[in-house]
C-alpha cells in the first residue's frame, strides 16, 4: 500500500422527480485510495425507508421503518468496504415507500453539504437526512458514511 493522506474527498448530486414531483437526490461520493468506508443509519418515517448503494462492485440496499437500516437480506446494521488500491466512488439513493408499492425518490436535506466532517489526515464523515414528504421535517432517513484513513500520511 502506498502512503496517502485521507482524501479530500469529493462529492456532488443530480436532482431527479418522482411521480410526486418531489426533489430526490443522488449523491456521489469520491473515495481515494486506501480508505475504509462504512455506511449506515436509521430509519424514522412512518413507512419503509430505502437507501440503494451502487458502485462498480455491485449494488447494496439498506432498508428499514422505524428502525436501524439494515441491508436486504441479511441482519447486517451497516455495510463495510475494505480499501481499495484504486480510486473509486459511491452513488447514493435515498426512496420511500410502503411495503408492496413503489418506491418514490426522498428529498436530501439541503445542508448535507455542511453535514462534512474532516479531521485531516485520518477521516472525513457524511451525515445526511431525507424526507419521505409528509412532514417536511427531514428526518425519516440518517444516513452516515464514514470515510476513513488505512495507510499513514506521508510526512511532509
């Protein structure tokens, strides 16, 4: 493994509309090399909540209602990703919906962009919470991301 700094990571979103014409967001992170990443989070909205995870390796989804998000089809709380040797990225989708209906896009609070956390040379930390749409109190999907160093930087 090379010695690298935690990444001045990078992240950026597309609006999209669903049937409702809410706003949803996709966000996309930028994960450097040699850097741990762990997702998790909660669900408080009164119906199911949904956060799909892609990334060149594959497609995970996390799902809950008034509840710990845990991934589809087993009891796991978060999900972890051992550091890679290349640069690579995760797309984020944030949905609701009942159980046996479709799923429509929820809205990412505005200030997720603020909801960055860097301690600089060890990890950076995302926080964001969406909106299923009935109470505009967003706050029925948190979702963190933890991004975090696996190699130490190089001294200067």
């Amino acid at each position: 493994m090379s010695n690298t700094t935690i990444p001045n990571t990078t992240m950026s979103s597309t609006k999209t509309s669903n049937a409702l014409g809410n706003a949803g967001e996709v966000i996309r992170i930028v994960v450097e090399p040699d850097t741990l990443v762990i997702i998790g989070g909660t669900a408080t909205g009164s119906v199911m909540q949904r956060v799909t995870v892609l990334s060149n390796e594959g497609k995970w989804v996390l799902s809950g209602e008034n509840d710990v998000l845990t991934l589809e089809g087993s009891e796991d709380q978060c999900l972890t990703f051992p550091p890679c040797e290349k640069k690579g990225s995760f797309i984020l989708l944030f949905e609701s919906g009942t159980q046996g209906s479709d799923f429509n896009d929820a809205e990412v609070a505005p200030d997720y962009k603020a909801n960055k956390h860097v301690v600089e040379g060890f990890a950076t930390y995302y926080t964001f919470h969406a909106e299923q749409g009935d109470d505009q109190d967003y706050h029925d999907t948190t979702l963190s991301v933890a991004l975090i160093g696996a190699t130490k930087p190089e001294l200067l």
